[in-house]
C-alpha cells in the first residue's frame, strides 16, 4: 500500500491514480478515502490525476493517539503534496475535509494551489460561541462523544442510517449498502482518533483561515444538511472568501456526494474546467 511518513512519525495511506491536473480529496469524519469513490472514478476517466489519502487515526492510516486537530490534519496534507510533488492541485474536501483543505491553504500558501471546492463543509465555526451564535451548543459536541464512547458500532449504525444521508426524512429509501458502506469505513479508523476529531471539527475557528484565502473555491451545501447546518456554514463561509462561489442544493442531505454523486460530480467538473 501506498504510504507516506510524516515528521512525527505517523504513517498515512493514500490512492494516486492516473494522469493530469491533479485533484485531492479530503473525507469526512469519521470516513476514508473510500468516500470519494463516487468521484475518483468519476474524474480519473475524465483526464484527471486522482489523490485521496487517509486522515491520521482513520481508515488505513497508522491509529496514533495524538495529533488529531486541524494543524496536524493541514500538516499531513502538507506533506502529502510535497511527497508527491503536486502543482496546479484542485482540492476538494467534505465535512472535516472542508474545514481540513481550508486550514491547509491557509497555513501552507497556494503555491500548489489552483482552486478549491469544500462541500458540506465545516468552516468558518460549528459551535456556539459569544461571536457566533447561531452555532450549535457545546452540548451537542458532547454527546456525539459519548454516544460515541458507549457504543461506536452502534452509534456508526445509526448515524448513516438516519440523518447523515438524509434516511430518516419522509419518503426517502435507505440504501443498506451505503449504511454498511459508512459503518464499514468508520469501524477502520481508530476509537481516539473519532472521538477527539469531535472536537477538531466542532471548535475550529476557520474564520480567519477562509479570509486568507485568494484562489476561487467553490462552496457547495444542501440546504437539508442534519449535521452541517446550512445557515451557519456556506452563506458565512462564501462570503468571508475573496473568490468564493455558493451553490446551495435545495433538500439535499449532508452526505450528498454519495447519494447526490452524478449532480455534484458535473458541477465539480464544471468548475475545474471554468
């Protein structure tokens, strides 16, 4: 398997596939690169270099018990590019991947950079502060770690089967597969990683971050997101970029780049070819 080494020592898997510009994919908590696939096949026949790795503590990357927050997830990407040398790299992440992609270009500069795209995307702030009120309590955070904590096969049971894909709405028809799909990547990644991750994507401030930011990132969001609420993210995060696009997808759920894959890989595709 493909890995590579980063300077404290962690071991991160990631796939490399094809030829072309490049595109790297950042997933979702508690995910894999396996949830891109939709879009890695997507794009890599379209004449584009595919890259996804394996965030630290997750899927087939090395279960340390430190480093997860958002310096070290920016740092891993850091280093994943420098490895293999990319230029011109569009990045695409989802959920904590958003939030992780914005911290990357941030924090390491855009001279890799072309473009950006973070669909239901954590930033600029989860949870509810003084400055930011429209959050989501603490308390929410709190008890996502303890479901977690009392019973992870469970609680990864019940997530994908209810609001992270939209299930549990009137009329929608549960995919088994794509529930045991979520399961099966979850259960890969490691019980510390997922439960301090929690708090990496609920209380990073990426405000500051997404100002800094000068190439065009496309900002994508369904508007009946359970996790990621729609009014606190997208709107706020598109107008802190200096080149930021919105796209908001009327009822589509949090999970859309699985169960939304042929709408949300055309616009992609759309914009990487503007």
């Amino acid at each position: 398997m493909p890995t590579i080494t980063t300077k404290d020592g962690v071991e991160i898997f990631y796939k490399d596939w094809g030829a072309g510009q490049p595109i790297v994919f950042s997933h979702g908590w508690p995910l894999s690169s396996d949830d891109w696939d939709a879009q890695m096949l997507y794009f890599v026949t379209r004449g584009y270099r595919v890259i996804a790795h394996d965030r630290r503590g997750h899927g087939r990357s090395a279960q340390v018990a430190d480093g997860h927050d958002m310096d070290h997830y920016a740092d891993d990407l850091a280093a994943l590019t420098a490895h293999l040398d990319l230029k011109n790299a569009i990045h695409v992440g989802h959920s904590t991947g958003g939030g992780e992609v914005v911290h990357y270009i941030a924090r390491h500069g855009e001279s890799r950079v072309a473009k950006a795209a973070i669909l239901s995307a954590v930033p600029p702030l989860m949870v509810q502060t003084a400055a930011n009120p429209g959050g989501l309590p603490k308390s929410v955070f709190d008890d996502l770690q303890k479901q977690l904590a009392a019973s992870r096969t469970q609680f990864y049971r019940d997530l994908p089967a209810g609001p992270f894909y939209g299930y549990n709405r009137p009329g929608a028809q549960p995919s088994e597969a794509v529930i045991q799909n979520w399961w099966r990547q979850g259960m890969m990644g490691g019980a510390k990683a997922h439960y301090d991750g929690i708090v990496a994507f609920s209380q990073t401030d990426f405000t500051e971050d997404l100002k800094k930011i000068n190439v065009p990132v496309l900002v994508m969001h369904g508007d009946d997101d359970q996790i990621v609420p729609y009014a606190d993210s997208a709107p706020l995060s598109a107008k802190l970029l200096k080149k930021g696009i919105l796209k908001t997808y009327k009822g589509f759920p949090h999970g859309m780049p699985t169960t939304h894959a042929e709408t949300i890989n055309a616009d992609l595709l759309a914009f990487f070819r503007e």
